[in-house]
C-alpha cells in the first residue's frame, strides 16, 4: 500500500538495486559535504536527470517533495536574518545578509538534490529489493531481518489500526482535545501492541514448526549486466567529479 | 480481495500523511541541512547505541521487536488534536520501556522504512535521527523502569510512566534543536521553536504513555516484563 | 408500508475501491421498519462493503443514500445515522478495543453526552440483558471468540439503536452461542439486517433473505424449507434439526 | 492396525495456561497411518491448544506423547516431530512471515538442510501442485484471503510431512476456495487432523469426527449421511446438495 511508485519500467526500474543503493548513499554524502554553487547546481541537475529518467510521475514527485521544502521553508523565515554577515537590505529592523540567503539557498539546493535521487531510488526499486540488497551489501543481518519482519507487518498492523478507527467512529467517537479522547487512543495503540505482540509470537511458532534454527535465507539473486556497470561507472564518474570540484 | 484492500488504505493513508505532514518534520530533521560534523557524530553515537542493542537482540526475538516496531510505526501515523492543530504520535518512550536499548534497532529500521516510504528524513540524517529519538527513550528506559515493575504502587506507575512519555518527547526536542544548533549558530532562533513546538506534544505523550502502560499492565503485563527487554 | 416507515433508502449506489473493479453497480435497497432481511453472497461480493457504506465509512461515487428520509451525504450527516443505527463487525476482535468490558459497552453511550453514571448503568443493563452480567471487568483481550461476539454485540445495543446490521455474526461461532445468539436476536424489537453465510440460521431469525451478485442486490423469494440430505455423526456434537 | 503404524500416541495429557484453568485433562488421542480425522469443539475447548502440544510449542504439565513409538519430551526430540507433522495455523497471515511466495514456501526446505536449487525446486513443484504456479514472486501479504491459505498450505506440503494438523482450513473461504482446498485435501496420500466447525465439510474429507468438550476428545463414530430437513430460498444462492 506504501509503494506507489514501483511498477514503472524504466531504464532505472531494471538496475541493481545494490548498484542503486551504494550511488544513492555515496552521493547524498558528498551532497551533504559539499559546499560550493557549481558542485550543488551539478548535483540538483543530476538529480532531476535521473528523476526524469526513472520516469516518475511529476505530480507524486512534487507531492513528495514538499514535505521537505516546507522545513526548508520555515529555516527560510530565519536563517537570512540570523546569519552574520554583509546586509543585503533591511526588512524594518532586521537586516537580510548576503551570508544568510546564501546559505539558505544551500540548503534549499542539497535537500532537494538528495531527496531527488532518493525518490528515484525509492520509486524505481521495491522495498523487498532494497532488504536483500541490505543484505548483499553486509549490512547485519539482525538489521535486515528486522527490516523484513517490521515493513511485513506494518501492512497488516495498519489494517486492523483502520479497522479499529472505525469501530469508534461507528460508536459516534469525535475526537476532541480532551482526556476521553487521549485515553481512547492510547487504548487504541496498546491494543494494537498488545495483538502485535501475541502475533509474534504465533509468528515464531509457524516458524518453528518449518525448522527454524536461527537462520533466515534469501532466494534473491542479483547479478551486475551491462546497464549495471555502466551505470555505476558513469554515476561514480560523477560523484568524483563533484568531489573533485569541491575539495581539489 | 487484499489487494484491493491496500488501494484503499493506500490512499485514506496519503491524506492522513498529506493532511499532517508537517509534524513529522519536527522528528525528522531533513537531508542537507545538518552540518556534515553534526551528521558523522550522530551516525557515530547511533550505530554505538544499535551495536549494544543488537548485541542484546537474539535471533529468536527478532519477530517480536520487529512486530512491535511496525505496530510503533503505525502507532506515529496516528494525529490526536492538540488544541487548534493535530500532533502525530510519537511514543519514543513507550518503545523505550518495551524494547530497552532494542529500541536503538528498532528506531533505526522504522526511520529508515519512513525514509524510503515517505522520504522523511533519508540516508544521511539516519544516525542522527536515530540518536535523537532512541537515546531520550533509554535513557527514559533505565530512569523509570523500576517504577513499573509488578507489585508497584498505582501512583508510582503513573509517575513514572507519564515522567518517561513527557521527558523521553521533551530530550528528543532538545536534542533537534541541539543538532540545529550545533550546525550553525544562526539556527539558534530555529531551534529554539522547535523545541517549544514539542511543549504540547509532552503532555499529551505523557498522558497517552501513561493509558497504555496501564493498559498493557492490565491486559498483558508480560510485553512489560517479556525477555525481550534488555 | 407507507413512507414514513422507511428507514434506510439505498437508490443507484455505485461504489469501487480507488483503483480496484466496481463493487457495487446500481445497488437498490430499501429497509422498513420491523424487517428482518438476511443477505447472502459469496465473498468478495460486496456486503461488508455496502455495510460500511451505509454507515458512512466509506463513500459512494454515486447514487443517493436516505436515512430516515433524510438524504446523508457528508461525514456529519452521518454522525447521526451512526446514532440509530448499529454496527456488528465481522471480526470482534476489530470491534473492542478497551481493556475491560465495561468500559468498552460504555464507550458508546459516553460518546453520546451520557454522564459517566448514565453510562454505566445502560452498559450493566445490556451486558444483563445478553446474560453477560459478572462480565464487567473481564478483560476483553481475554475473552473467548464467542464471548468477544456478545460482549460486541453489547457495545452496539447499548447505543440503544433502532436498526441493527449485522456483519457474519455467527462465523466461527460454536452451536450454543449460536443459538444464544439467536434468542437474543429474535427478542429484540429492532428492525435488522444479518450478512451470512448460513442459510439456515438466516432461515430462522429472518423473513427475507435477499443474496447480492455482480455489485447488485436480488430480492429474493420468502424463506421455503425443503429436504435434502445432509451428512453427519450422530450423537456426540450437538446439532439443531429443526 | 499393528503398533507400527501408529503414528500419534498422546496418553492422559494435562495442559493449563500459566494462571489458567485446565484446558486439557486427561486427553487421550490416537493416529494411525492413513487416518483422516475430523475435529469439532466449541470455541475455546481447547482444540488449537492440542495441535500446539503435538508440534512441542507448548508443553503439557503430565501425560506422554509417543510420535512414530518415540516418546517425546524435550525441545529435541520435538525437531524430529516438525520436519514430519505439517501445522496449518488459523490465520494465515501468522504462516506466511516472508517477503515473497517462493522464499516463503522455500523456507521449510532450507531450514531442511536442503540445496538453494533443491528448494527452489521443491517449491515450485508444491506451488504447481496446489495450481499456484505464477505465484512466485508475488508479495505474500498482498494475496487475498484465500491465496494466503492455499500459499499457507503449500509452506506446509513443501516439507513433505506425513501428517498433516489443519487448524481450521475453511474459516472465511467462499465456496469455491473450499472446494479447491477439498480436492487437494482428498487428493493427498496422508494423514491428517483438521479442526473445523463446518460439519459438512468434515464430512465429505474425513473418514471419522471427534469432538472436544471438557479438556477432552469424544471418540465419535463413523460418518453416516441421514437426511433432514434443511429450509433455503431456492435458486439464488448456490448450494450443494450431496
Ligand atoms: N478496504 C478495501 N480496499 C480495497 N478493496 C476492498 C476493501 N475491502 C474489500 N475490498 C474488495 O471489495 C470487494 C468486496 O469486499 P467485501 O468485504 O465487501 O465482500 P464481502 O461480501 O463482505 O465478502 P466476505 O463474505 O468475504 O466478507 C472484494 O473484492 C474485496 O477484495
Ligand atoms: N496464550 C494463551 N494464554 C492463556 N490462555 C489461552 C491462550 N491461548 C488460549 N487460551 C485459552 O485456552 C483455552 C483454549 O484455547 P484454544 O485456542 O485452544 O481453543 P480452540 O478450541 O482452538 O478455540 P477456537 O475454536 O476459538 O479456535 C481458551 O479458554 C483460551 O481462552
Ligand atoms: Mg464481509
Ligand atoms: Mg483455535
């Protein structure tokens, strides 16, 4: 139900999702680090190529893109006034300094940068891939069991969270801001705790009863093709070029 | 007949997201703002807080925190009204209180799953994250346990349950603010709203805290008490 | 019946599941006071579905819905319908979520300005009434899936409906509650209808049963009995031959 | 039959939750090779709790278990047990924990000790068996209730058990899943114990029904089909007469 985005097939779509993760990942590091306009307009501009060659739909990208830019947005309210620096003009008192639209415009430039190539990743790979190739990638595999165990569950958990929404709104609930409304949802979470947890328990068991002795196995078989290695050269061309004009 | 079933969730869960969105940011601090120092040593005191709770982790609870940990991340889907506007859930203590230092993991895979669901948050700002929502909760965790243990008095248990939800919420505002801060001075008037955006958001995950410990003692004192708490 | 016993109007009510087939087309249907319909379909036909819909869970892409020859549209219109009218989940377990019982059979009554004293004597009186009484402060969570049924049963009539719908109330109940269930059903004096997929127990407590196909509702003949065969040991589990 | 094809041998077992009160007392239950029994009890008596105690999940607080003549006490001996006796939970969604169908269905044979290839194939052919070829790669809990099941049934047959303990199979299946799981049920060549409430299902797959009441199983006797009389609308909903 999370995963809107997956079922295009784009040149994107079909890359390894391992290849995909350690690009995503390198380059929102350096994203993170870097600081110059060419190497952050280089890195805006990569992303949106690779956003549009992933082919994702431009209204769900601009739906999540602006959860992001609204944090942007409020820092945006202070960080010109705030940081030290030459005035560009006055705002009545207040003085708007070069130092601080600059910065600001930094971070605009980087948040939307990263979440670009995190949306392509994201849109293109199911979350399923994305676990085993955690697990390719040596990730620990308690990390990446769990990551299984939850995300398999979220969906069956957030079910019977709906289903309990409406047993008190059948039961005329409004919530309001007050302490039957308070307690009502806390009882609503610790019921949904309390069958989570018997569930893993019944979990357990189902998994006992198959020979479960404390290995978990993946079926999943990556393997790098052509697209994969050229892709992943030109990507890590890029990330070093970006590198390059920012630190040499 | 699921499948459709998921459509329609899907889309009741995309206004609930659109609708409110705006909160999860005060949790989640986004990409490309943190300086790289405030990141590296996020990652770095966070994956020291999820090796000691995976070194707490056997294999054969791995269902259980995980299960648990899902019904935690569609327990932060929830809005309550706070007054004029809505707050998401967060209930980082109550994970404390059940998962102990588990909690590190546990935090870890859910913020990483709203990473790659939602996108908030994303892969450089995982550890601070992480550190910034699973620390209040142990530390929480080791203050207030004692308080809740079977044979307690009533009014110790609700004492030391609303002190976990209401100081475990409190520390995390502070520690995003603190991570703003440390970033650049000028994030100082940022981060001093943020924090006062979580004041309300103290009491009522204090309050909802509270409910579910005595609703959990009361149904099934074995998820307070279970192994699985380190 | 004249039109000022109409309670429930349902005229052209289309409805999918964004993204999903059609899962109502056209769907007529209209409930009087004092009826008592069975409703059969196989799964996946839409009766949960059209369940909600009357409630207002779920909204229609179109058609129209009158309560009570009020036509409901909005989320507030139905607010009210949610006061008269009565919901059974298919799956208790969906139903209560309070710790104890008597919270949860007070819950409603509360929601509807009821003093905590009001409330608490309403939800006594129903749990007696069902013969649940002593029932109080079991723990819901702990109750067995017969008990969950009637204790959910409760939380509904404790709203003090005039219209009950019931939602596969008898699935995976034993024989006894069954005909507990029965005998509470054919004691009250509401007007109802009961999704199932048990003919004969539809049989008994209803006087119509109407079946949904295709997104559509086919009214249906009065309830006939006929022989036919039917296998099982005799003896050692109960079972009604009526 | 000789001793040697007796496969289950529970003798006085005694069983309560810890608090609890007794659920089983004194139980005694026997299965031969070739066995197809049927199971009914109301909710509660117990029923789910004795697969448990046969699969080694929970442990009984006296009596004996011999499986196959071995008597079976520890978690060990119990390990043996699992990789012959195939349980199919009630709820599906607690059986299927994997990512996707295959490495779901593969996970019995794995654990094993068998070969990746070997799974694979062991998987694909159980899966091709139940008519669930194509199933592969599909997220498991994006199957519908009645896929869910059968993929259940197929992690269960993909250890190739020589017994099988069905915990009602048929709870919330429309018909034509049911007639699916009955014809690969009948098709089968083993043992087997399913729990249900539905007697005419039991009927047509079983060759005996026991029931449970009081912590205990009442041997029934043959099933024999006598008529009675049955009351249903005709025509509109589809009902088999046998
Ligand atoms: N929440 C949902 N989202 C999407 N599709 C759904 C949802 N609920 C049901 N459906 C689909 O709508 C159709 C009708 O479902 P519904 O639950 O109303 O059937 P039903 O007649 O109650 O079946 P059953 O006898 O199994 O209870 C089915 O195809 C089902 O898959
Ligand atoms: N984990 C548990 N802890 C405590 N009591 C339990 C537990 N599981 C079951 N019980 C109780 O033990 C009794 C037997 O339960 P069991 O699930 O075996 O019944 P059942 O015959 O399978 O019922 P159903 O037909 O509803 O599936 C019931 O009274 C139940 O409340
Ligand atoms: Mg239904
Ligand atoms: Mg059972």
């Amino acid at each position: 139900m999370f995963e809107e985005l997956t079922n295009g097939d784009s040149f994107i779509h079909g890359l390894d999702p391992r290849g995909k993760l350690i690009v995503v990942f390198l380059f929102s590091i350096v994203v993170a680090a870097a600081d110059r306009f060419q190497v952050l307009l280089g890195s805006l501009t990569l992303g949106l190529l690779i956003v549009l060659t992933a082919k994702v739909p431009a209204r769900k990208l601009i739906k999540r893109l602006i959860p992001v830019n609204m944090l942007i947005l409020f820092l945006w309210l202070f960080l010109p006034f705030t940081f030290g620096g030459e005035p560009l003009f006055f705002m009545g008192p207040l003085a708007v300094t070069r130092e601080g639209v600059f910065y600001a415009t930094r971070i605009s430039i980087k948040s939307n940068a990263m979440m670009l190539m995190l949306i392509a990743l994201v849109a293109s790979t199911p979350i399923f891939f994305m676990g085993h190739a955690m697990h390719q990638l040596k990730i620990p595999n308690k990390i990446v069991h769990l990551f299984f165990f939850t995300y398999r569950y979220i969906h069956a958990i957030y079910r019977e969270y709906l289903r309990l929404k409406n047993s008190i709104k059948i039961r005329g609930f409004i919530p309001k801001t007050d302490l039957h409304t308070y307690k009502t949802f806390a009882y609503m979470v610790g019921m949904l705790l309390v069958r989570s947890f018997d569930r893993a328990h019944r979990v357990h068991n189902a998994m006992l009863c198959r020979g479960f002795k404390g290995d978990l196995y993946s079926l999943k078989k990556f393997s790098f093709k052509t697209n994969d290695v050229v892709s992943i050269i030109f990507m890590m061309a890029m990330i070093v070029i970006m590198g390059v004009m920012e630190w040499a | 007949m699921e499948k459709f079933f998921q459509k329609n969730t899907k889309s009741n869960f995309k206004q609930l997201i659109q609708k409110h969105s705006y909160y999860f940011k005060a949790m989640h601090i986004s990409e490309g703002i943190l300086s790289p120092a405030v990141l590296i040593g996020g990652a770095a005191f966070a994956a020291a807080g999820v090796a000691i709770g995976l070194k707490n982790l056997e294999q054969k609870e791995i269902p259980t925190v995980g299960i648990l940990s899902a019904a935690f991340f569609v327990a932060s889907l929830i809005h309550v009204p706070a007054g004029p506007v809505s707050a998401h859930l967060i209930l980082n203590g109550l994970v404390g209180l059940i998962l102990g230092w588990k909690a590190f993991p546990a935090i870890l895979v859910g913020l990483a799953l709203q990473a790659l669901l939602f996108q908030f948050g994303g892969m450089t700002t995982l550890g601070v994250n992480t550190l910034n929502m699973a620390l209040p909760a142990v530390i929480c965790y080791h203050i207030f346990k004692n308080g809740l243990k079977a044979g307690m008095g009533k009014h110790t248990v609700i004492i030391c349950a609303f002190a976990t939800g209401f100081f475990s919420v409190l520390l995390s505002g502070i520690m995003v603010g603190l991570s703003l801060y440390l970033t650049g001075e000028a994030f100082l008037p940022a981060a001093k709203l943020v924090v006062a955006a979580h004041l309300p958001v103290m009491f009522i995950e204090g309050i909802l805290t509270t409910t579910c410990i005595l609703f959990l003692k009361k149904v099934r004192p074995e998820i307070l008490e279970g192994d699985h708490v380190s | 019946m004249g039109l000022n016993h109409l309670i429930l109007n349902l005229e052209d009510i289309r409805f999918n599941y964004t993204g999903g087939p059609k899962v109502l087309t056209d769907l007529d249907l209209q409930l009087f006071k004092g009826d008592r319909i069975g409703l059969m379909g196989p799964n996946g036909s839409g009766k949960t579905t059209l369940f909600q819909i009357i409630m207002g869970l779920l909204k229609p892409s179109s058609g129209s819905i009158e309560i009570y020859n009020y036509p409901c549209k909005t989320e507030k219109d139905f607010i009210d319908v949610r006061k008269k009218i009565g919901l059974l989940f298919q799956d208790a377990d969906d139903q209560l979520f309070s710790p104890t019982v008597l919270e949860d059979v007070a819950f409603g009554p509360l929601n509807l300005g009821k003093s905590r004293d009001e409330a608490m004597e309403i939800s006594l009186n129903t749990l007696n009434f069902l013969g649940l009484s002593g029932f109080e402060d079991r723990i819901t969570y702990k109750l067995s899936g017969g008990e969950k049924k009637l204790v959910s049963l409760a939380t509904v009539l404790a709203m003090e409906p005039e219209v009950l719908l019931l939602d596969e109330p008898t699935s995976g109940l034993d024989e006894k509650t069954k005909a507990t269930l029965k005998n509470v059903l054919s004691g009250l004096d509401l007007s109802y209808i009961i999704i199932s997929h048990e003919i004969d127990f539809l049989a008994e407590i209803t006087d119509h049963i109407y079946t949904m196909e295709n997104g559509k509702i086919l009214f249906d003949q009065e309830v006939h009995a006929h022989e036919h065969v039917h296998a099982h040991p005799h003896g050692a589990y109960v079972h009604e031959h009526k």
